[in-house]
C-alpha cells in the first residue's frame, strides 16, 4: 500500500531548509530504516545506516535537489521523486518529514486505556490502570473495545473531563479533518495504547482502521450486550471488524512516550500532529508491517540466533518451529534452541527487557490436544509468568500459531482470543529387571 503524504505550506526558503536540515543529527526513513548524520558539506548531507556494515559508505543525500521536489511535487510517492533523489527516496522523504515540511496524508488519532489481553469484558480477563475509575471501581467502558457485534468493533477511551465548566467530554474531531458543525470523522486509524503492567511503558495495544470518531459519547447499538454492573457503556469510535487488530501481549512492543515535548501528554487521546516521524512509523507499521526498531541502539540478544537445520526431525515439529520462530522474530526478538538441553522448553525469545520461555507443538490437524513431559510441565508451573505454550495446528498445510500464556485471574492458560486449555494429569511408572 502507498502512503500519502502532503505538502506543509507554505514551502519554507531555500537558506532556511539548509538551516533547518543542518541541525539534523539523526532521522527515520519513510520505511523505518535510521539514518545518522555524518556531515554537511555545502548542499551535501552524507548520512549513513545506523548499525550499518563496516563496509558499507555514507551516502550523499543532495539537498538542492531535495528542495526542488519540495517545492515542485505534490505528490511525494517513490515514483515521484526518483526524478529527484535516485535510490534515496525513503531516506529523502525521511528528512522532510523530519523536518516537519511534508506529513503523512492519513489521519490518525492515539487512544490511551487500561490493559487487558482480550478486551471483550471481564470473565477470564481484566483490566490494569486506565485512570482513577478503574482504580475504584476495577473496570471501565474500554472492557469491550474488541467484542465484536455484528461485524462491527466498538471502541470507548475516556476524554479530558472539563471540570471548570462542565462540557461534555469531546474528540477534537476537526484535528481530522471534520468541521466544526461535524459530529463525527471518517477513515480515521485508530491507534490503541496502554500501560504494560509487566514491563512499564505505554505500548501499541491495537488499532481499528479505516474507523469512524465521534466527537461526543455515543450509546451502544441495540442488543450488543455492551453493559457492565447495569449500565451501558457506550464509545467514541467504530470501524468494521475485519479492519480491527489487537495484538497478542508478547507482540506489544511499540512504546509510545509519555509528556515529552511532541509526544503524548496526560490526556488519553493524543492527535500526534506535532510529531509526523513518529506518525509515519506508526502508519508503516499497521499498513505495511514494517515494525519499529524499539531495541536501543547496540543492543544484542543473548547466544546465537537459532539455526534451522531440523533435517533430523519430523516435518510436523519443523514447521511448528519454524513457524514460532518467524512470529517472535518479526516480533523484534532473538529466539535460541534449548531443544537439546532438556531445560522443559523448546526456545527462548529474547528482547532487551525480558525472556521468554516458548514450549513448541506441532499438530498435523486442527484440533489441540498434545502432551507435555514431566519436566515441561513442572517448569511452565514453575516461571508461569514467561513461560508459554505454543500450538502450531494444520503444520504441514497452513500452519496456524495459537500462544496460550497464564492468567492469574482465571488460573488457567488461555489465548488471546479467550481458548482455554484443559490439562488431563496422567501418572507414569518406571519399569526395569532386579
């Protein structure tokens, strides 16, 4: 998918573009890639990949030609502006954004709630932070954000409250695009955030796209069972279901700052129109799956990245194994084999802050029942809160990837999408010759 990007005007002069691009000392390609400035020489910026080979040169990024795709194009496509910078496209459309002199032509808007691993109500799930409400009552109308009624995905955050004169709580929908007499906003991505309970920090829960926001709270639709201690709980926006995702907790990895100067504030909604870079990151990432560099820089894994010689091994376990690995991977993790060292998990999945343990199942067909061994099932009692179990069905056709994970509050291992897993303990005996 193309992005859109869009002029600011008015386009700036060319002394003061020089000015502007001179104190740049880093900055984030259109595809997520980083750059570092080596030097300015004249029109010359020469920039190189962060982390990059030893071998690999710094790249001239000509400024004057820059300039005048600024000032001449409207459309900034790749395509486009190969006329201008040959083969630094994305590093070029980087620095304008950068520079806050082109932004991202689609609309977004950031929705900070609580934290639940399911969000469709509170059996078997619950919701951490969010506000003074959760804190007294334990729950709040975003309980329900991705419980689907008839295909459609529901979506509440709590807005600033005007306590000095008491307006209803309102989305500045003309920050989208809306006019004042608007009540609502279309084709909007909506990006969904909350607290990590476990690991700190405000990360990328979810997101609807293509999503109507209304300015003012809305009731929810008749017969959507969208009520909670014998009230409704209505939303601010609603996209169809098959344009929403929520993302399984150990793929919450995006961290969205907090009351830094162009970041997000104390308030739940966060319009990010003061911070383009970032939007453009955000919108690489949902659209084209490009996910962020969020490990700091010079940061490794622990051991060596897995090796996939499984030649010795049935096709059924290889692909479970191959799978798991390329969703944890793509997922911004190092994962190492412990298969050989009879520790009770197959892989570790490994990211500055934590490490998982990932027991691997492979299944030939599409229902779930396997075993574990003693060891496997002493340890995933043992370090619960890392430890998950991780069903691969239908391996060998399309193989489909279920990670189930301990929760507390229903004492059991569960999906995100509410599967629960059901353990049958059978007892073994050991037989030898005296």
């Amino acid at each position: 998918m193309v992005m859109p990007y869009t002029k600011v005007r008015p386009v700036i002069p060319f002394a003061e573009f020089i000015q502007r691009a001179s104190s740049a000392k880093a900055f984030t390609g259109s595809t997520g890639v980083h750059y570092d400035v080596a030097r300015l020489d004249g029109d010359s910026l020469w920039i190189r990949r962060r982390n990059a080979a030893d071998h690999e040169r710094v790249q001239r990024l000509h400024l004057g030609q820059l300039y005048r795709a600024l000032d001449q194009l409207e459309n900034f496509s790749t395509e486009a502006m190969k006329n201008f910078v040959p083969g630094l496209q994305s590093p070029g459309r980087g620095l304008l954004l950068h520079l806050g002199l082109i932004q991202s032509g689609d609309k977004i808007i950031f929705f900070n709630t609580g934290w639940m691993t399911s969000y469709r109500g509170l059996i078997g799930d619950r919701l951490q932070g969010g506000g003074k409400h959760v804190e007294k009552h334990g729950w709040g109308s975003e309980i329900f954000n991705f419980l689907p009624f008839r295909g459609k995905l529901y979506g509440y955050v709590q807005p600033k409250i005007d306590r000095k004169y008491n307006n209803a709580p309102s989305i500045a929908i003309e920050k989208l695009g809306a006019s004042s007499e608007d009540d609502s906003a279309d084709g909007i991505t909506v990006v969904w955030t909350a607290n990590d309970p476990v690991n700190g920090g405000t990360r990328i829960v979810g997101w609807y796209k293509n999503a109507r926001v209304f300015r003012y709270h809305q009731l929810p639709p008749d017969l959507s069972n969208r009520r909670f201690n014998e009230q409704l709980q209505g939303y601010y926006a609603v996209a169809k279901e098959q344009e929403c995702t929520l993302l399984p907790i150990d793929a919450r990895k995006v961290k969205v700052l907090r009351q830094r100067r162009n970041w997000m504030g104390q308030s739940n909604v966060w319009y990010a129109d003061k911070n383009p870079e970032f939007v453009q990151l955000v919108t690489n990432y949902i659209f084209l799956g490009l996910q962020p560099v969020v490990s700091p820089p010079g940061t490794k894994g622990k051991g060596t990245p897995r090796q996939r010689d499984l030649l010795k091994r049935l096709k059924v376990e290889q692909k479970a194994i191959e799978c798991v690995c390329d969703y944890y991977t793509n997922q911004g993790y190092v994962v190492d084999s412990v298969e050989k060292d009879n520790v009770g998990w197959d892989l570790t999945a490994t990211d500055h802050e934590t490490m998982l343990k990932l027991e691997v199942k492979g299944l030939s067909g599409l229902d779930i029942s396997t075993e574990l061994t003693p060891n496997e099932y002493d340890k995933s009692t043992e370090f619960r809160d890392v430890y998950r179990l991780c069903v691969v069905t239908n391996a060998l056709h399309k193989p489909h990837l279920q990670i189930f994970s301990y929760s507390i509050e229903i004492n059991a291992w569960s999906d995100s999408s509410g599967l629960v897993l059901q353990f049958e303990p059978r007892t073994s005996a050991r037989i030898f010759t005296i």
